[in-house]
C-alpha cells in the first residue's frame, strides 16, 4: 500500500493506494503543527488516520509543514512509526510536496502562501535552498497569519476603515485590552489566519487590497530575498491564499521581476498524480 499525506497545520489530507489491486481512497483529519502544536494535538490526528487506513503495510510518503530541521523530521517519523510500525516512512516538507506536485521532474522555485508561508528551490524532484522559517510570530510574511496580523494591528490602532470596522470586532473580545491578551494567549498563528479570511471576504475593498500588496511584497523582501540565487526562472505556487488573491500576487511579483506560471489552492490531486507515476 501506498499512503500520501498532504499534512498542514489545519489539516491533513490522506490517500492510499494498493496497486495490485487498483484500489485507492481518501479521507481528512485534523491538523497540527510539529514546531507548535501539543502533543495531544499531534497523536489526536494520527490516531484518526490510524483507524481509518485499512492496513498498515506499504509505504507513506508525509509532506509537512513545520518540518525545517533534521530534529523535527526525526521527531515527527518516530510519532509516525508508533502509530504506524510496519510502514516505511518517509517525512518531506510541504515544499518538496508542491514541487513534486507541480514541477514533477522538472527544476524551478516553489512559494506556498498558506496559513504559513515558504519558498525554495525545486531540484532532482526535492527541494533544496529552504530559508529557515521564522513561524507566524517573526515571519510567514504572505501567508494568512501574517495578514491577519496586518489586519488586526489596523483595528487595534484604529487604523482599520470604518466600514470594515464592525464586522472584524465581532471577531475579537469588545474590549482592546482583552483583544490584546486573547491573542497573546493563543498557541499558533491560527487564530491570525482566521483573520486572514476576512480579506477573503472583502477583497475588492481598496484597504484590503493595499494590505494584500504589503503583505505579499514582505513576502519578496523577507523570504524570497533568502533563496539562494540561480538559474531556476519557473515559480509555481500552492495555498489557500495565493490562490484566493493570486491577481494581486501575480502584479506583486511581476514587479520584482517574476513570472508565475502556476497557482493551485491544494496540491494534492497533482501530488497522488506524481506517486502514481513515479512510484509504482
């Protein structure tokens, strides 16, 4: 059997195949982040999947967000080896996901704009020269966390329009200072990218659209200023959010001299596409 998991920290989506039998199927369970979330968050959604793959034979192919170090690799595949003993495990990035989704064979730079953000170079269908992410609190520039936080720093400062103003306090304790202290207290960057959406929501709004540039422009300067230069010119992007804004994305790095080629909301059709053609 052949199981691949698209794994974010909001959720994860699992696909098994057995080829001598041509039979495959999919399910969903719940996120978590390796670098933040609690290890109950984490044996919770594995132990969902365990009950739902029919066997625990084969190989798993895991592609992960949150998985920047040899430590945390190490430390996720043992979590995965105790659920699952008999498989063989592999743990990539989400990145070398995207790219085996999008790029296949082929060389290129890979960005995913997601409740998170990252870019790197694709290559030898891995991804190689992946800046260090500095997680939700100090970076994810681009991603929903990082607008959200854009976002909720304007309401904060009453620098948020009057029309848009009501609808986001009803997202947030009445009280600033309460604001302030819920979102202090909140373990990762979800609750910032549930305040993300809201720009989903209001896209053509003039202000949402200055805070769609600002934060996609960090993104450039912040994270794809650390990807090591070469001769990839392809860019192909994944995520929930460079899908929703992908018109502004695109203006945004056709001003820092990009082309993107492609854009999906979720790789995962294209990454079981690649297993089926490539590891059989």
């Amino acid at each position: 059997m052949i199981v691949v998991v698209d794994h974010g920290a909001t959720n994860s989506r699992w696909w098994f195949y057995k080829p001598g039998l041509a039979k495959e199927d999919y399910f969903e369970t719940a996120g978590f982040s390796p670098r933040y979330s609690s290890t109950e968050s984490l044996k919770y959604s594995l132990k969902q999947a365990q009950q739902r793959l029919p066997d625990s034979e084969g190989q798993m192919f895991f592609y992960s967000t949150g998985v920047s170090d040899t430590r945390i690799s190490n430390d996720l595949a043992a979590q995965l080896n105790h659920f699952f003993p008999k498989m063989d495990i592999m743990v990539h990035t989400d990145m070398t996901g995207a790219g085996r989704a999008m790029l296949g064979s082929q060389s290129g730079i890979v960005g995913i704009l997601g409740t998170g953000s990252n870019a790197g170079i694709y290559r030898d269908h891995k991804v190689e020269c992946q800046p260090v992410s500095l997680g939700y609190l100090l970076g994810d520039e681009g991603s929903g966390a990082h607008i959200g936080k854009l976002l909720l720093k304007d309401y904060l400062e009453d620098g948020m329009p009057k029309d848009l103003r009501k609808e986001f306090s009803e997202l947030l304790p009445k009280d600033k200072h309460e604001a302030v202290t819920f979102i202090h207290r909140q373990p990762s960057g979800k609750i910032l990218a549930s305040f993300g959406a809201f720009a989903g929501r209001h896209k053509e709004k003039p202000y949402i659209h200055q805070v769609l540039e600002q934060s996609f422009r960090a993104f450039f300067d912040h994270v794809v200023a650390r990807v090591c230069k070469n001769d990839c010119t392809r860019w192909v992007v994944s995520g929930t959010i460079a899908w929703l804004h992908g018109d502004v994305f695109e203006k945004v790095a056709a001003s820092y001299g990009y082309k993107v080629e492609r854009i999906l909301k979720d790789p995962m059709n294209e990454l079981i596409e690649y297993h089926k053609k490539f590891m059989e």
